[in-house]
C-alpha cells in the first residue's frame, strides 16, 4: 500500500518536474530564436 502511494507521488513529482523544465526550454528557445534573428 505504501508503495504505490510513493509511486503515484513519484509520477505526480515528474508530472511537475517535466512541466517546469518544458516552461524552461520554452524559454531557452524564445532567446535563442531572438539572438539568431537579430544576426
């Protein structure tokens, strides 16, 4: 039982986790495109 309480918090921590890098990258890549445009 306490195990798959761990694993849904695991999932439910990588949910969040991949949500913030994704924002991140969005991020990366907005600077990115205006640094080469302005070449």
């Amino acid at each position: 039982m306490a195990f798959e309480i761990l694993c849904t918090y695991i999932e439910d921590f990588d949910v969040r986790l991949t949500e913030q890098e994704s924002r991140e990258i969005s991020l990366i890549n907005k600077e990115f495109e205006i640094e080469s445009t302005s070449d």
